[in-house]
C-alpha cells in the first residue's frame, strides 16, 4: 500500500509504493559514486617519429588476426635505445578507440628495484588504484590477481609492460577475459611467453635512411650539411638507435658552433654520451653521475638536493639542465613529489659507469647517505604530524637535508608518504646492502601512518622483518620491540595468527626483561587482538584487562581508550550489546580527546553498529554517517567500506530495501577479503533471485 509521506512535518514526494510505520524524521539519501574515469597513463609520444611503418602494420595485422575469445600479447625485443617502448605506445595510442578500459602503464624494472619480492603483490595493488578499486590491505597474491583479472574481464584495456626480465611476472599481470591490447617491452627474448599467446616482434635499429631523417627533424634542415655522406657518418656513431640519435640531437642544437665535421669524423674514441657530458658544467656533469646511484627509475628536486647537497631551486635546475641535454626525461608533475625526471636505462648505465670511474668511493657512500637520511627525515616529520602518538625511537640521521614542510597539512603529508612507498622499500634494501643498520629498522618504524590506513601488508611484513633482524645487530632492544609489537599487526591482517602471537610473546617477554611497562602493555594487547580475532574473547578480554590496569598506571590514556575499543567488539561479538556501547563511548571520548580521528571514528562507527542491533536506528545511522565522512577525510578504505557495510545493515532492518542493496555493493567493492564473503552472503539474502540468475 502507498502512503503520504511526512518528513520533518511536512509532505515529501512520493517514489513508489512504501510501508510506512510512522513518521520520518531524518532523512540520509545515499548518492551513487561517480564510475573511476579510465586511466590513461602511456607516456607521450614525440612529434619526432619516423620510419616503423614496417612494424606497425605487422603489430596491426596481429590485432586482426586475434580469434575473439583471446587478447592480443606483442612481445617486442631489441637492444637498449632502439625505441621499443616508444613503438608500443604509438601501437596502443592507434588503438585507444578499442581499448574503453583506459591505458595502463608498468615499469618493471623500476618495480623489482623498489619492491624486490612483493614486486606482484605491489603492482597489482597500483594497477586496482589506477582503475578506481583499492584493494584491502590484508588480500593475498592470489585474492588480488582474481581482483584484477574481475575487473578487466569485462572492460578491453590497453597495458604497456616495459623492461620486461621476468616471464612469470608478465605472466601474472595479464589482464582478464579477452580483447585486450598488452605489449611487453624486453631486451630479451621471452620465448615463455609465446605458451601464452605472445608473438615475437624484434625493434632493429633504425635504417640509415630513417636515421637521417629523425636527425634533420630533431635539430632542423639548417644544422645539418647537404653533404649525405656527413649524415650518414653522423648517424652511423650513434648505431642508428633513436635514443642516441636523440642525445646527439641535443649536443648539436646545444653548440650552434660545433662543426659538423669534428661531430662527424669520430667514427672510435669517445661515445656520444661521454661527449655530451664532457660539454656539461662540472657540478651538473657530477650530478649526472651522483643521482645514478639513487635505486628507482626517476628522480625529483627534493631528493637530488638532499643527494647533492643543494637548495630545491638549485636542484630543479640541475635536473632541467640534464633534460635539456636529454640525459633525463621530464615526466611531468607528480602528486606528493613534484616535477619527476626519469632515466632511460642505457644512460643511466652510462652515468654509473662513470660514477665508479670518477667519483671517490667516499664520496659515492656519502651521496647514498644523503638520500637515506632525506628519506627518513621527512618520513619522520610525517609520522610526527600524522601519528604523534607513535612512541618514539631514536633516529641516526647524519645528514640533515632541507625536507619538504608540511607544516601542520595533514594530506600533504598523507601524499608525500603514499608517492614514497616505493623509495621507503628500496631505501631499506640499498641502506642492508651498505651496512646502514639504523635506516633498516627506523624507516620502516617512522613509516607508520602509511602501513596504518594504506595497509600494503606484504610490504610492510617484508621490511619489519628486515628491521627487526638490524634492530637485533645494533642492539637498540626498543627498536627490536617496537619492530616485533608493529609486525604483528601485519601478521595478523594475513590472518598468520600463528607467527603473530610468536612475535607478541617475544616482544612481552623482551618488554618484561627490559622493565618497559607501555611496551609489556602493547604487546598484551596485541596477544589480546589475536585471540579476539581468532575467536576466543575471554581470553583477550584477559589480557586487555591487564592491559589496561598497566595503562591507567603509565597515564597513557589513549592506550587505554584502544583497549576499551577492543573490549567493546569482543562484548558486541558475544551479543552483550549495551555493555558494548558503554565501552565505545568511553573509547571514543579518549580518542577524541588524544586527537586520534581515525580511531575514534572507529570506535563511533562500532557504537552505531550496535545501536542497531539494539533497534535504535536512528542514533545508529548518525553516528555510522559521521563515520563514515570520517573515514573518507582520512583515506581509510577498508573501514570505509565496514561502515558501509554497517549502514546497509541498518538501512535493510528498517525494510529500505534499495538503499541497502545499493549500500553492500559499494560496501562489496572495496571490502577486505575477509570480509567480502559475509557482505556477499548478506546481499544475496536481500536479492535472491537476482543471485540465482548470476
């Protein structure tokens, strides 16, 4: 039957036909997310193309040829330079049209370097960014390779693998379903693909003929000789590869007054690149081979200052200089760095070639740990901002750089830690392969903020296990602690509870030893959040109760709140749903009070939820919508969705059947796998003829 509806007294507009039991009093309407626009990431394609002609049909005729039910996968092998990646980007560029699902792009060598061994786990988690659907923190490898084949399987996309090296990584990036457009870049053959449909497609050099004319587009009819033999032997010292036929391009348009003649004649002595550096200013040609040694494939202002010991204006121009030479490429503005340039990895190899000829071995250990300290400094600086409450451990930093200020701006700092993931990986690995110990273990403590709300917990696990082995060789028993207490919480997102209690009982034991009571306190909790999630609560409510008498005494009240927290889940989890709210409430008045927001929308979020189970809706959904914008000001995915989750909860106990459908599927998108399934499970009680059609 419909009825009249009556909101705040007055008459609303009618939908469809509704029951009713009584007035309406508060109204939340539930706004449906804009689609993620499709990424398109290929690098740009200079104006300066020439030749290929031969291999872009042949690439073409490979789409044509493509039975339906497959994707297309080109393999294109070559040497260094010769512009293989510049071929597939202008293949895929050709094709946008048929690609809706956007046009991704993927640095191998540039993961390996940063990742090491959660090089996949890494990447799929940045592809799932890119297309708009973050993974949760605690998914596995093989949760988020079904997650990205779901949601390229129904959408063609473009994928450019560049630098390829590793079959069995390619292999596990392919994309779902079928249509796709993937090109692999690779010096080598990767004759393992071809089990997966890839066709072989070698990138020669250039013909003499098309060599000539990339040189005469590049510097301009009025530079170069009629002579065609002067060209000829111009373009033959640079092996006819694009890259180097670029980087002489640049040394001639550079020194109007060189003569052709001297660029010419020198078919032996020193390559291109050597004479391009040699014509560079000292410092910049220094920088060159300095800022080769950095791991990672680019580079920004703020890290070649720390590495070099200069001003951010100085360093701009420096990295300008060096792209005007064409030694590095500008990559453009990026969010949390700024103006990145990046290496081509032929000069790159060039630059640290040069630096172990020329540069003392002092002063290339020296640069390194510039840039390690610059990272953690300003990873430091943002945990100080972003989790003050974060006990602190001793930070050996022997080079103060001039760090980015974030002053009291919380989303820079958030920006500036999420576009540093990489480099905080690979600064840990170049910091155990140097002997740097203090960097293994205090980086990977002062990042912090971003293994909490972003959760990469592969990563995080990786490098707190490497940090606690260094905490261990320099002796420093609290950073061996605190490595052990924050493990744990990686552990326990894999849901290894067995290793994780293991690593809570160490760091009990070694807090007991040491008469630190805040940290016998943390390591409690964290055997009591194990148990909790494992299902026993009596025994966390146990320890949480020693917990949080050691708390009272210390006067770390928000300790205590955290405590009351888990104490209110384990009440809600055995059904004692006012005792549950009591707790909330306690926890969080604390956690506001300490200025923790991310917690203590938690803990409102947990007290909405259960005033729904109490039936009292509309308490329940206030506090579960201030929740949630919480969530979303602070970046936290994972309890963004759970609050979704909660809200669908809500809105299906008053019979808003809609709007909570609605509700669970975005709740469903973003969930963590352990909790996708019961989410799953719920909107399938909520459609049920719908689930039986799928």
């Amino acid at each position: 039957m419909s009825t009249e509806n009556i909101i705040n007294g007055g008459q609303g507009a009618q939908f469809r036909t509704v029951v009713q039991a009584h007035d309406i009093h508060t109204l939340h309407i539930v706004h449906p997310p804009p689609a993620p626009v499709p990424p398109h990431q290929l690098p740009p394609l200079t104006s300066a193309w020439v030749d290929r002609e031969d291999e872009l049909a042949d690439l073409t005729d490979r789409v044509r040829q493509q039975p339906p039910y497959a994707s297309t996968l080109a393999l294109l092998f070559g040497d260094g330079g010769a512009g293989k990646s510049a071929l597939a980007v202008r293949w895929l560029l050709a094709h946008r049209e048929e690609t809706p699902g956007g046009q991704l792009y993927v640095h191998l060598a540039g993961a390996r370097t940063a990742a090491g061994g959660a090089a996949l786990p890494t990447l799929l988690r940045r592809l799932l960014h890119d297309l708009g659907h973050p993974p949760a923190g605690d998914a596995d490898v093989d949760e988020l390779t079904g997650r990205w084949r779901s949601l390229t399987a129904s959408r063609p996309t473009g994928l450019l693998l560049d630098d390829a090296t590793d079959e069995d990584l390619v292999r596990a990036l392919l994309p779902g379903g079928d249509g796709h457009l993937v090109a692999v870049t690779s010096r080598r053959q990767l004759t393992g693909l071809l089990r997966d449909g890839a066709r072989l497609h070698p990138v020669p050099p250039l013909t003499p003929a098309a060599a000539g004319a990339l040189l005469r587009r590049l510097v301009g009819e009025d530079r170069l000789p009629e002579e065609p033999a002067a060209v000829r032997q111009l373009t033959s010292r640079c092996g006819h590869l694009p890259l180097y036929l670029g980087l002489m391009a640049a040394q001639l348009v550079a020194r109007p007054g060189l003569p052709m003649a001297e660029a010419a004649h020198h078919t032996e002595g020193p390559s291109v690149l050597d004479e391009i550096v040699d014509a560079l200013h000292a410092p910049t040609a220094r920088a060159y081979r300095l800022l080769s040694l950095l791991p990672g494939p680019d580079v920004d202002a703020d890290a070649a200052g720390a590495t070099l010991g200069l001003t951010r204006y100085l360093s701009t121009q420096t990295l300008t200089d060096l792209a005007g030479a064409r030694l590095l490429e500008n990559r453009g503005v990026h969010d949390g760095r700024g103006r990145v340039f990046g290496w081509h990895d032929e000069v790159r190899t060039h630059a640290r070639t040069a630096a172990f000829r020329e540069e003392s071995p002092e002063d290339r250990s020296r640069a390194l740990r510039r840039w390690l300290d610059y990272l953690l400094a300003t990873t430091t600086q943002a945990e100080r901002l972003l989790t003050p409450a974060h006990r602190e451990v001793r930070r050996d930093i022997t080079f103060w750089p001039v760090s980015p200020n974030f002053r009291k701006d919380e989303e820079a700092a958030q920006a500036w830690l999420v576009a540093h993931q990489d480099h905080i990986a690979a600064a840990v690995t170049t910091a155990k392969e140097h002997g740097v110990d203090t960097i293994v273990y205090q980086l990977p403590h002062a990042a912090w903020p971003l293994w909490r709300l972003h959760r990469p917990l592969e990563l995080w696990l990786a490098l707190h296990k490497q940090g606690l082995a260094a905490a261990v060789r320099c002796g420093d028993d609290l950073g061996q602690r605190e490595m052990l207490t924050t493990g744990v919480i990686a552990l326990r997102g894999l849901r290894d509870y067995e290793e994780a209690i293991e690593w809570a009982d160490q760091a009990y034991s070694l807090a007991r030893e040491a008469g630190d009571r805040a940290g016998t306190a943390q390591a409690l909790y964290e055997l009591a959040a194990c148990h909790h999630e494992m299902g026993d609560h009596e025994r966390a409510a146990g320890f949480l109760t020693e917990t949080i008498r050691i708390r009272e005494e210390i006067d770390y009240p928000r300790g205590v709140a955290l405590s009351r927290h888990l104490l209110g889940e384990g009440a809600y989890a055995t059904g004692h749903f006012p005792r549950a709210v009591a707790e909330f409430v306690l926890a969080a008045a604390g956690l506001r009070a300490a200025g923790d927001r991310f917690d203590a929308a938690r803990a409102d979020a947990m007290q909405g939820h259960t005033w729904t189970a109490l039936r009292q809706y509309e308490r329940a959904e206030e506090l579960l919508h201030a929740a949630r914008e919480e969530m979303r000001a602070v970046g936290s995915l994972p309890w963004e969705s759970r609050v979704l989750d909660m809200l669908a909860q809500a809105a299906a106990a008053q019979h808003r059947i809609d709007e909570a459908i609605e509700l669970f599927r975005r709740a469903q998108e973003i969930a963590e796998p352990s909790e996708a399934d019961s989410i799953r499970a719920r909107l399938a009680d909520l459609t049920p003829e719908e689930d039986g059609r799928q």
